[in-house]
C-alpha cells in the first residue's frame, strides 16, 4: 500500500489559514477591504463646421463590506453636458438647433450577498435629466466550481424609461428594457483567465429622437451581444494584458465587432502606465438613410438620419497612468483620443457623406481602501 | 463566419479542457485586481461605456440593468 | 540579504528563524505579526509547556481523552494523513521513543528499552473521531514536531501576504516558505546545506511562491562504532533510519515539503522510490553521497 501525495496534501490544505489570502480567489474575486474612490471626468467633442460638446462628470464610488459576507456598493454621478447637441452631417446643420445645456444625475445601488462558492446580488439605479427619466433593477447569482476555476454569472435586468423632450415633441412617452445575461468565466492556467457571456435584451416603447426633425424608429428593439475576454498576467506583479471582443446585433439591423487591448506596465516605483486601443464597427440600421435629410422617407415607415445608426468605424487611443501613494491610495489619471469616421468601417462600406468625429477624454480618479 | 468563430470561441472557454486544473496556490496572480473581468475600476468603466453609447449602437456584453440615459 | 529588504530575525522552536521582505511602505507591523504568529503556534503545540495543547493531551493519556479545537483537529488530520501516506514509518506518537535514544550521551538504545516503549507508539491506536482526541495508553504521547515547524512557516506567511506583502519570505530553520517572487518577478534563491560540510551550499533552489523543506542526518546525531545514529527515527522499529543523509523537497505548502522531506528519509534506501512515486520535486543525498535531482538550479 502506498498512501501518496493527494491525501497528504489534502489534509495539508484543510489546515486554516495557511494559503495565501490572494490565492483563494478564483475566477472572481470575493469581497475584500472597503473602498472609496472619486473621479473627474472630461469629455470634448469636435466635429468640423459644428460647435463643440462639453460633459463633464465628478462621479463617488463606495464600497462598504457589511458583517462578514455582505458587501454593499453605491454610486452618483453628475454629468453635465454643455454646448451644442451632437451635429452630424452637414447638411443637418440647423435642424436640430436646440442647443443642449443639460444635467444629468444618476445613483447606483448594489448589495451583494457572498456563500461559500456563490454571489448573489440584487442592484437599482436611478436616473434623472430634464427630458429623461430612468429606473432600473437588476439581480445577478454566480456560481464557482468546486475548484473555483469556474465561474457562472446569470442575471436578470429591467428597466422603465421615460422621455419628456423639452420641445415638446415627446411627452411622458415610456420606454421598457429587460435583459439578460448567462457568462462563464475560467481559469485557464495560473496566469490566463478567460470569459465568455452573452446579453439579451428585449425593449418596447419610445426609441425616437424628438430633437431631430425625422425621426421614426420601430417600437421596439431585440438586442444580442456576445463578449469574450481573456486576461493574462506576467511573471511580474501588475503586469497584465487584457484583451476584449464583443459581437452585437439587434432587430434594426445592426451588426458590431468591438475589439479592446490594454496592456498594465508596472515601473519601478510601483507607478502603471497602461496604454489601451480600441477599435469598434458597426453597420447601419435597416431604416438609417444616407443624407441629405428626407431621402428615402416613406410616410408610416421607420426613418433615421442619426449618424450613430450609420456604418462607421472607429478607434480609441488611451494612456493611464497609475500613481499610488501609501498603501491605501491610489491615484490615476487617464487621457483618451476618440476618432470616428466612415472610412474605418470593417466587413463593408461605412455610410457616405459622414462628418469624422472627434473626441477627447481627460479622467483623474483617486481611490482609497481601507 | 463571425456566427461558427463565435461559436468556436464559446466551446473554449466552457469546454473542460484545461491539461491541469490550476491548484489554489497557484492563482496569486490571477488575483490582482487589475486581473479582474470587469476591470477593477467601477467609475473609470462606466465613463468608457456612457462615451461609447452615446456615439454607437452597440451595447451589452458587461452586466445588465443598467439604468438608461437620454444620451442614446 | 539585498540591503533593501526589510527583515526580522528571532530565535524560536529551537531554531533561528528570519522574516525577509521586499515592500515599499514601512513592513515593521507585518513582520511583528507574522513573528507573533510562529510564537503562538510554537506556545500552543509545545512539548515543554505545561499549558499547551499537546501537554494537556500528554496529560490525558489513559483517561477519558479531550475535545480539541479546530486548528488542532486539522493538525491532528495530518498527522493521520502523514501515518498512512509512510505506511505507519511517520508516527506523531513516536515522541516516547527518545526516553530510549540519548543523543546527548551517544547511547545506542538498548534492545529492552525499546520493547519497552514500542507498544506506546502507534498512531493506529489513538482515538480520533473529531473533536474528541484519547490516547488510549498512559505513557502515550503526541507531538507535532514533525510539522509544527512547517505549520507555522505557512501561517506566518499567510499573516505577511495578508498585510499586503507580495515579495518576501519566511525561513523557520531552514524550513522555507515563499511569499512571492522578488519584486522583479525573479524567484529567491535558497541554498541548501551541504549534509556534510558544514559550512558549504550544496545547491541552489529557485523559488517563487510555495515552500522548500529539509531533512537531514546532520542535524542532530552521534555515532558509535562507526554507525551513525541520526534523530530520524522509524516508529515501527524505533530505530535510527540509514541510508540518506539528506532530502529536501519543494511543495506548494511547506508542511506536504516537510513531510514528504521526512518521510522519504523514513524509507531510508528507498527514499528515490518514494520521492520518485510521490511527484515531488526533490533533492536527495544518499547513504554513500550520491546527489539525486529532479529540482533545477
């Protein structure tokens, strides 16, 4: 009889506390310390001929561990949007002339209950503008595997929307979402996680632009998408590549890859830079029609000339970086370059006659654990 | 042909196919936050998708009931 | 060591022990912790104190037994684990037969000494059913000396990484736990002792996270008409093993190192076998010097 290594180091790994904290975790991170962070965002957009759109969000982020395995996470954001609202082609100069000086608050909520190898967490935001009013509520379960290189997330969402335009053209009109989500999430080895999930989501209700002079869109929208990722970490700490792919589809017609890399470098001192691209396509909706305005508009028949339904592509360019200070803050600060046109769109033709838009983002957050 | 690649992709990740099941002391760097799927900046990810939504017609794939805004 | 890295040395079990890490902010409270640590465990499952747990179990030996804790009751599942796993050669009971064995005195136990103490070996006698532990013979008694030490190296450990240290390592006598690699992602380097001279590093063995753990004929010994008679004793026979100076074995925990380290000197001759049959990643010096290794470095 020759009693070897499996029971010996089972009976070793039932000792208490004696794997590292940091390796019990699987292919999600159970609830660790509390965490407050902050962050000030700032969003340019240019666009030839057009005047310029400016948001700006200060946003709070909490996460507060409750007893011994509750977590409850809550957060508010402030956007205001000043300037111009978006202007696309030309040609529509004018016609949506409403200039848009709005703010938007919204709050998160989420409480999350953790068992041994499971997660349950029941969420709700609200959402408040002048001419959009949003709630929502989302439950979401997962499930480890005995080894914890699995990992299941099923969850559900829904929310009641409703558009109060302030030129009247829409009033009190309702919008309703639900959605779901089925992921699995594994280790693939000791430093490789991946991720896959799909997203359904059904809405009914008001999808028109009432700012725009025509604008009918069908009374309802099917929405797929299908996101896969995959994380690697390198030998040193900190060092992590992450890559990204999700393919969308909906009832209008449209079809989207998106691709996300970004690469975490860790310096000496401990400070990150993170440089990141992206670059998303997408084809236009069935009912989106290429300017001048009104062509192709049949009476009774879904129309669009919003240029976020045409076909297009484009790329985003970021730099992070990570400064800590002490053991328990951090801080970063994030510049981003959005750039879309026509052209850039993959598997096809982007839309004709299509301005470039160009954006700029600057982010400073600052996070504390405790 | 994006339909049988998604499919393929799909199959690897849920396929229990791993040569080694990865032991518990193993995972210390899969640990790290920045290891995390959902990034492990909650503010920092929300911004990227709101400035995404309001310029494109794709959405999902991270989560659900998300409240809505007027931005898209 | 690297003068940068912030280290702490104490004596404790009988043994020097350091705390090494690399970290940024000041790592005096994660040290001070992690030394804690080794010393509750040393008070805890000492012998020689009177108020440890393994004194009041000694102390039970022949009555009606004691209701444990759970750390002890785990502990207690090893030493079971470590009995079957070496065919009955690790016994956490063996303790009795150094009333028979003087190292001090260099006196080869006699035949009646040992018939004497055997039948007070023998952890198939023990009453284990969790929490209630008996020693069903007075005169019995239980130590962890086989694997306290390793113990507390991996909770010492787990204190360290728990106050945020990610680069650093805990050296309990030789018994080596890793706490991640150096900050540059490069594995610590831990020499092992040559079984012989005293003074010379036999190898070098690269590690990263998980443990490496000795055994050795050298540690404590006497010889007697050119037989050497080390502290490693097969509790089936209550006699000295032959036939390997020296095992050291890299695990994931350094309890399974330590262990599968003594229970491969256990097996003597066979220690390659064992090691081989195992899956560890090993070191093994034998009875004539031969150096066999699966570990690189």
């Amino acid at each position: 009889m020759q009693l070897t290594r499996p029971p010996l180091l089972a009976a070793a790994l039932a000792l208490p506390g004696i794997v590292l904290p940091a390796s019990e975790a699987g292919a999600e991170r159970p609830p660790g310390a509390g965490e407050v962070g902050l962050r000030y965002s700032h969003y340019q957009e240019y666009q030839p001929g057009a005047e310029r759109i400016e948001v700006v969000l200060p946003a709070l982020f909490v996460l507060v561990p409750v007893a011994e395995d509750w977590t409850i996470q809550g957060q508010l954001a402030l956007d205001s949007v000043s300037g111009a609202s978006p202007l696309y082609h030309d040609t529509l100069s004018g016609a949506s002339g409403i200039g848009v000086d709005d703010v938007r608050r919204s709050l998160d909520v989420d409480a999350t209950r953790y068992f041994d190898r499971a997660s349950l967490a029941f969420g709700a935001s609200v959402s408040r503008e002048d001419d959009y009013d949003s709630d929502a509520v989302r439950a979401v379960a997962t499930f480890d595997s005995a080894d914890r290189n699995r990992t299941i997330t099923v969850g559900v969402g829904y929310s009641d929307d409703t558009i109060d335009s302030v030129n009247g053209v829409a009033e009190h009109e309702a919008r309703n979402t639900t959605d779901a989500q089925v992921g699995v999430a594994r280790v693939l080895t000791s430093r490789d996680v991946a991720q896959a999930s799909v997203t359904f989501a059904h809405g009914s209700g008001y999808y028109d632009d009432p700012y725009k002079v025509l604008d009918r869109r069908p009374g309802s929208r099917d929405e797929r998408a299908l996101s896969l990722r995959w994380n690697h970490a390198y030998d040193t700490p900190g060092e992590v590549l992450r890559v990204a792919y999700r393919l969308f589809d909906d009832s209008w017609g449209i079809t989207a890859h998106s691709v996300d890399l970004a690469w975490r470098h860790p310096f000496a001192n401990d400070f990150v830079v993170e440089p990141s691209l992206r670059y998303h396509s997408q084809s236009a909706a069935d009912f989106y029609f290429d300017p001048p305005v009104g062509t192709g508009f049949v009476p009774g028949e879904p129309y669009s000339a919003d240029a976020r339904l045409s076909a297009f592509g484009a790329v985003t360019a970021a730099i992070k970086l990570e400064v800590p200070f002490g053991s328990r803050w951090r801080s970063d600060f994030k510049l981003s370059f959005y750039r879309q046109k026509s052209a850039w769109r993959a598997f096809g033709d982007g839309s004709p006659d299509l301005l470039p838009v160009s954006a700029r983002t600057f982010e400073i957050g600052l996070t504390y654990e405790y | 042909m994006t339909r049988a690649l998604a499919t393929l992709a799909i199959a690897i990740v849920l396929a229990g196919c791993a040569a080694q099941p990865v032991q518990p002391w193993e995972k210390r760097l899969l640990a790290q936050r920045a290891m995390r799927m959902d990034g492990g900046n909650a503010l920092e990810r929300d911004f990227a998708r709101q400035v995404e939504t309001s310029r494109e017609a794709a959405r999902g794939g991270e989560g659900v009931g998300g409240g809505g805004c007027g931005c898209n | 060591m690297q003068p940068e890295h912030q280290r702490l040395a104490f004596a404790a079990m009988a043994s020097r022990c350091a705390l090494v890490v690399d970290h940024d902010g000041d790592a005096s409270t994660a040290l001070a912790a992690a030394r804690e640590e080794v010393l509750r465990i040393e008070a805890k499952y000492s012998r020689y104190r009177d108020d440890s747990v393994v004194s009041a179990i000694n102390r039970a030996a022949g009555g009606a037994g004691v209701a444990v804790d759970d750390e002890t009751a785990a502990l207690l599942d090893l030493a079971a684990a470590a009995h079957a796993a070496s065919d009955g050669r690790f016994d956490a009971t063996s303790g009795v037969l150094r009333r028979a064995w003087d190292f001090g005195a260099a006196r080869v136990a006699t035949t009646e000494a040992l018939a004497a103490l055997l039948p007070l070996v023998g952890w198939q006698q023990v009453e284990w059913n969790r929490p209630h532990l008996r020693l069903p013979r007075a005169g019995m008694e239980l130590d962890f000396g086989g694997f306290g030490k390793e113990y507390a190296a991996d909770r010492a450990a787990a204190v360290l990484a728990s106050h945020g240290i990610a680069h650093g390592f805990v050296n309990l006598g030789g018994d080596v736990r890793a706490v991640g690699a150096r900050r540059d992602g490069a594995p610590w380097q831990v020499g092992v002792q040559h079984p012989r001279e005293v003074d010379r590093v036999l190898a070098r063995v690269a590690l990263r996270d998980g443990a490496i753990a000795t055994s050795g004929d050298y540690e404590r010994y006497f010889e007697c008409d050119g037989v050497r008679y080390c502290h490693v004793l097969d509790a089936r026979s209550g006699v000295p093993v032959q036939g390997v100076r020296a095992v050291s074995v890299v695990a994931p925990l350094c309890v399974v190192a330590g262990l599968h380290a003594t229970i491969a000197m256990l097996h003597g001759a066979k220690a390659k076998d064992y090691l081989d049959e195992c899956g560890c990643a090993y070191l093994l010096v034998d009875g004539d010097g031969a150096v066999h290794r699966t570990l690189a470095g």
